[in-house]
C-alpha cells in the first residue's frame, strides 16, 4: 500500500513535466489536483479506498498526500511558465531580470551614441565584436540595445549612418570632385554594391536619382 501511494506522489512531477513538454493538456493538471484534494479531504474525514482503516495507515496517507498537494499546488500557481490559474503566475523575477537589462542597456547608451558621433561607422571593417570592445561590453547586449533602441540589425544601422553621411557630403559639396563611389568609401562602405543596396534600402531609390530629384 506504502509503494502505492509513493508512486501516486510521484505523479505531479510526471504530470507538471508533461505540461512543461507540452505533452499533456493543462486539463489533466487540472483534474489531477481536483482529484488529489479529494483524496487530502477523504483522509481527513475518514478512511479511503486508498487505505485501510488502521491509523497508521491513515497517517502514512495524510505524510504523503500533504507534500503532493503542496507541491503541485506551488509548482502550478508560481513556478509554472503556462500557470494553472490565469493571473497568479510568479513574475517577479521577470520583471527584475528586465529591468537589469534596462539598466545595462542604458549604462552602455550613451557610449554608443558619442562613437556615432565620432563617425566610427566609417571604419569599414568595424563588426558587432570591434564595436562591443570599444563600448567595453559584449556583442549580445550592443546587439541587443541596436535591436531594441534603434530598431534595427548591426549592419542596417551603421550602414543607416553611412548612408545619411554621404548624403551630407554630397549635398554639402565638400567633396565636389570625387566620385559617388569614392566618397562612399570614404564612409565605411566596402564596395559598390553594398552602397548601392544599402542606399536604396535608406532612401527607397538609386543615389544619381535621388540627387536629380533634389537639383
């Protein structure tokens, strides 16, 4: 009797693991903690079929349906990612752990923004890792704040930045006797066809069109 109640305290970690696995509807949860508080009630009151009416029996039940109910109990109101109960789940930890990204991401900002700044775009050979060791930090966070902030990948928005930049040259006339491709180089861009995608994704044209648009 003693083994069979031990193995029917092992199922809630059998059932929670299916839920977590998706391998069984929450609907069993949910009759397995209905059926569970039953049997805690039934042995309270009186003897069960799960036990004979001997006392000690009766306490060896209430010993290990007392911790199968509180298990399951916790497991499905705070740990649970899907949470039995809609509303109760445990999200504190959550919410400090996003709030510690915040803070990261804030922390490492500003850095960002005055390298922009200095125009470190216009290193072509600059990659997310050069960039993270320059805001002395690493690539998932500068990703991250690039994607969150910004809204954009690595490559998009520094080639966003080259793009306004050599539009600025250009309509500056600081560099009137060089070529489109050759001031394209001079910010950041590594070849022809990377400033031609890159500046057509930007401004939704070609540079000879948009310029003519603009005279």
């Amino acid at each position: 009797m003693i083994a069979a109640l031990a193995l029917f305290g092992s199922l809630p970690g059998i059932l929670t693991a299916l839920l977590k696995f998706q391998c069984a509807p929450r609907w069993i949860i949910v009759t397995s903690t209905g059926v569970s508080i039953y049997i805690f009630i039934s042995l309270i009151t009186g003897p069960t079929m799960f036990c004979w009416q001997s006392t000690d029996n009766v306490s060896n039940c209430i010993f290990l349906t007392i911790p199968f109910i509180s298990y399951l109990a916790f497991y499905s109101i705070f740990l649970s990612d899907q949470g039995l109960f809609t509303g109760l789940k445990f999200s504190s930890k959550k919410y400090k752990n996003s709030r510690v990204i915040n803070d990261k991401l804030d922390s490492i900002q500003p850095k960002l923004e005055d390298l922009i700044e200095d125009k470190i775009y216009t290193q072509p050979e600059l990659s997310l890792q050069l960039l993270a060791e320059y805001i002395e930090s690493d690539s998932h966070t500068v990703s991250r704040l690039i994607n969150e902030r910004y809204g954009k990948s690595f490559n998009n928005f520094m080639n966003s930045h080259r793009v306004n930049e050599f539009i600025r040259i250009v309509e500056s006339g600081e560099h009137h006797n060089q070529t489109f491709l050759s001031i394209a180089y001079d910010v950041g861009f590594k070849n022809k066809t990377s400033f031609n995608n890159a500046f057509k994704k930007e401004t939704g044209t070609t540079p000879r069109t948009y310029f003519n648009k603009k005279s």
